[in-house]
C-alpha cells in the first residue's frame, strides 16, 4: 500500500524530497528510499537528484476507477458487473480465469498497471511494464459452448479498431486471427481462453493487450515492430483509452452469443492488412501459401490454393506475408 501511495505522490512528475515523502507517509527517509528501490524492480523509473530529490520523469498516470466507471457508457455500465485493478499480477487473464469459475461471474473486468507473466498467443510472453500499457480481461458467459464463439477474438479486434477510430487515430488494421497493427507494426493483440462445458454452458476470458507508452528499456524486450497509442495521439489517458476500449468490447461480448462473426464480418475485411495479398500459413505440421479471399462468417481465413478456396480456423497458426 505505501508503494501505491508513493506512486500517487509523485505521478505529477515532480522532484519530492525523501524528507516529504517520509512526513506524506509517516515513515523513514530510509524506508522511503527501500520502497523507491521497489519500483525500479518493477520496471519504474526513478530520477534522484541530490539537493532536489526524487521523481518519476515524465509522470505517471495510474488507472482510477473512478475515471473510468464516469467516462463509461450507459450500456457499457449494464454489462461491468465488476471492475477491478491490481498494481501488479502475473496475468490479468488468470485472474479473470479464476473469477470465471465463480458465480456471477459475467461481465467481471480486471486491469493491472503491471504483468509479471503477460501472456499472448502460441505461448508467447507479453511485455508488461507499469503503468505504460492497457493489460484488460473480461469474463463473459456463453450457453453455446465453443461453436458460439467462432470469431470471437475476430470481433475484440474490431472493437479495438473502433476505439482507436473514437480517439482519433485512423489506419489501424487487423492480422488474422488476432493482431491488431497500425503501419505495419503491433499495437495490441487479443488472447481467449475458455473454462466450462465446450458444448454447453461455458465461460470465456477475452484478454486484451494494447501499447500505450512504452520505455526504451522496457521495450528491448519485445521481439517485433510494436508501436504505442501515444504515438498517434501524444498525451493520450489510459483511463480514457481503457473506458473507450469497454465501450466498443462491451456490446460485442453482450450480444456475441446472438449475433456471432456474421455481424461483424464486413467491419473486419474493410481493415484487414492482408486482405487480396499472399502468405504464407504455417500450422505445426505443414505450411500453406495462397491468396487471401478474406474470412468466412464464422471467421476462418480463406485462402485461394491451387485454384481453390481452403479454410483454415485459428489456433496454432503463424501468418505472413509473402514479398514477391
């Protein structure tokens, strides 16, 4: 809890003395200098200055609540049974998961300003430094097991693509299955994970990663072009962006288990970065080349083969352009 509060005490930005920080806290120059030891194990950056203090360069700004329930919408807010924020957790993705397993679960929504195991597709980590990024996970119930979500993560991306269009930012495209990229380059990536009966009544964790602004440092870990929303729109809140993000994703997920791809399919190949190109499609056992013909309505990619319209369906799949 001290962490947290030191993290409020100087998200403006500022130089703070240990002195002040010790008073603001009621502890010890020596324990206020321990907990600002914590945040660089956390990937936090600390300026210290002798004669002037510490500070956070830049500033930081935390995820509230409270921002983000008033700038929801009214339908947005029918559908959060429940929001909550976690400092730091190894994914937010289990955490959803174990709320999944609970009753009342539907609608249950975790953040966290910071991941120590972020997990994407194929088992692939997901960079998560605090408080630069959007880590979001949402619960929500299904009465027809796996074939009602055909497409889903298909879907969360155009979500995704909405919410960067109500901020402003145009030109945002989708990978299939689950990539979102701005200039060829990852800003966010969705992860679905299942508990439940897969005929039947079943819980779905959806699972969103989104670049905000990510350190020099923090991005050395991440193994492709990546690009962060503040790069289209400086200054950008992550309250703000988190709010907009659960206005376009909560009717998508409210209404999924009705609608399915179908309804979603022309808004997905109008920004899909493939769409007419050439790739290469590799399953764990054989690799395919063809020519996109774009996605049918449950969501599979279509690829002219030989003459042919194969489909192929999510999951162990790699997916890349092939330069001629």
């Amino acid at each position: 809890m001290e962490t947290k509060r030191i993290l409020e005490l100087m998200a403006d930005g500022a130089f703070h003395s240990g002195k002040t920080l010790g008073e603001l806290l009621g502890v010890s120059r020596t324990a206020v200098w321990k907990h600002l030891q914590k945040l660089g194990d956390i990937g936090i950056e600390v300026e210290s200055v002798k004669g002037k203090g510490y500070r956070l360069p830049g500033g930081l700004e935390l995820l509230s609540q409270a921002r983000i329930l008033d700038a929801m919408s009214d339908e947005t807010s029918s559908f959060v049974s429940q929001l909550e924020i976690f400092q730091s957790t190894d994914s937010t993705n289990v955490r959803a998961m174990q709320r999944a397993g609970e009753p009342g679960a539907h609608g249950y929504v975790c953040l966290a300003e910071h991941q120590t195991n972020g997990r994407g597709r194929r088992g692939r980590s997901w960079v998560s430094p605090f408080g630069q990024s959007l880590y979001l996970s949402s619960v929500v119930e299904f009465s027809g097991g796996a074939a009602a979500l055909e497409g889903l993560s298909l879907a969360v991306g155009v979500a995704i693509v909405r919410a960067a269009e109500q901020l402003g930012v145009s030109g945002v495209g989708l990978k299939w299955p689950n990539d979102v990229l701005w200039q060829g380059r990852k800003l966010a990536g969705v992860l679905l994970e299942m508990t439940g009966d897969p005929s039947g009544a079943c819980q779905v964790v959806v699972g969103v990663g989104l670049n905000v602004s990510i350190s020099e440092e923090a991005a050395k870990n991440i193994d492709q072009p990546w690009v962060g929303m503040s790069e289209m729109v400086p200054g950008v809140s992550r309250n703000q962006l988190t709010a907009e993000v659960l206005n376009q994703l909560s009717p998508v997920l409210a209404s999924y288990g009705q609608l399915g791809f179908s309804a979603y399919k022309e808004a997905w190949q109008a920004v899909h970065v493939h769409g007419g190109a050439t790739v290469a499609l590799t399953t764990a056992s054989d690799t395919v080349q063809g020519e996109v013909a774009g996605v049918s309505n449950t969501g599979a990619l279509l690829l002219l083969v030989d003459g042919r319209i194969e489909e192929f369906n999510g999951g162990e799949i790699s997916l890349r352009q092939v330069v001629r």
